[in-house]
C-alpha cells in the first residue's frame, strides 16, 4: 500500500512528536543540543528545489531514535526543505511493515524521503552499516578490558545488578565517544538520498 498525501498528513509534526514523548526526551534534546551541521551538508539540503516530504516511524524507547532522530529534525530546520511527519511503529504496523530492515526486521527509525508526488526518492532504516560494525567492535573491546561483564553473549538483564549498572556505564560512555563520527555518517547517508532528488 503506498504513501499518500492523506496518510503521511496524519502523522505528528517533529515538534508534536517531542511534545508527546514520555521516555528519554531529555536524552533526545540533550543530543540536540550537542548537534553541530556542516554547513555544506546544510546547504545540500537547501538548495533542493522543492520541499521533500519525510515520513518518520519511531518510538521513544528505541536508542536509534533517540540518537538519529534529532539529526533529521535539525537537517530539516536549518534548511527549510523537509517536510516532516512522525508515526509510532506499534501503532502504526501497515506504515513499518512496509519498510522492514532486511526484509524482515521492524527496525527504526525509519525515514524514507518522497518528492511531492509521493514518489519514493530513498530510504534510511535504524543507522548505518558502519556505525554498527564500529560498535559491535567497541563493544568487544569494553568486554575484553572487563572480564567481570562475562560474555557479550550473555543477556544483559542475567548479569548481577552492580555488573550490569557498570556495564551500562561503559557501553554509554562507548556510544559517547564514537558519537560524532557516528552522526556524521548519519548526515552523509541523509545527504546522499537528497542528492537523488537534485539530481
């Protein structure tokens, strides 16, 4: 079932998303704030002749959201040329079963960018390659200077709960570190479809 000017006018403005947010919004602003654009990345996103619409699905509980989000709605602030309109996934299961990471994944967030005749010009799903591998690999390397956090392979939520406080502290402190180059893939991978639309 296709995208269209109905249903994606359904969804949420960035703003009222934020508003209705009940979990990590101060984590979600906090990454806002620390947000600085390439004004060459900007200006990309600027000269495009016509607004572009992007539909977002999203949750609040998801680390992705609240890390890639804020890039898109800053993208789409400083240049005036994104059109945006927010869905949760769980309540919106006909939108992200349209978009599934690797066929089968319910993965977010989701932004696919459309023209203004709801044309699909391309799609970005959770993050990009890249960032998962350099966490994945950083990740085995907090494990590897703490054997007291066991196997990577064990769940989180079977470790005693002082490991586990500790262990979380050392993946955020990872994920904080490897932030901006994370988010500057981000923005590289968010110009890279805007530049399908240029032409």
């Amino acid at each position: 079932m296709a995208v269209t000017q109905e249903r994606f006018s359904q969804g949420l403005t960035y703003d009222e998303y934020k508003v209705n947010m009940t979990r990590n919004k101060d984590r979600f602003e906090a990454n806002e704030g620390r947000l600085t654009l390439d004004p060459a990345d900007v200006s990309v996103v600027k000269g495009l002749p016509r607004p572009l619409n992007v539909l977002v699905i999203a949750e609040d509980w998801c680390g992705d959201v609240i890390d890639n989000m804020p890039i898109l709605g800053q993208l789409a602030k400083e240049s005036g040329k994104l059109n945006l309109r927010v869905f949760p996934r769980d309540q919106n299961l006909d939108l992200i079963d349209q978009y599934l990471n690797q066929g089968q994944f319910r993965s977010i967030p989701v932004f696919v960018f459309f023209d203004d005749q709801f044309t699909e010009i391309g799609r970005f799903i959770e993050r990009p390659a890249s960032v998962t591998e350099r966490r994945a690999r950083k990740r085995r390397e907090v494990y590897a200077q703490h054997p007291e956090f066991g196997s990577p392979d064990t769940p989180v939520d079977q470790l005693p709960e002082d490991v586990r406080v500790r262990l979380t502290q050392a993946i955020t402190t990872m994920r904080d570190e490897l932030k901006p180059t994370d988010n500057n893939e981000v923005v590289q991978e968010l110009v890279a479809i805007v530049k399908k639309a240029r032409g």
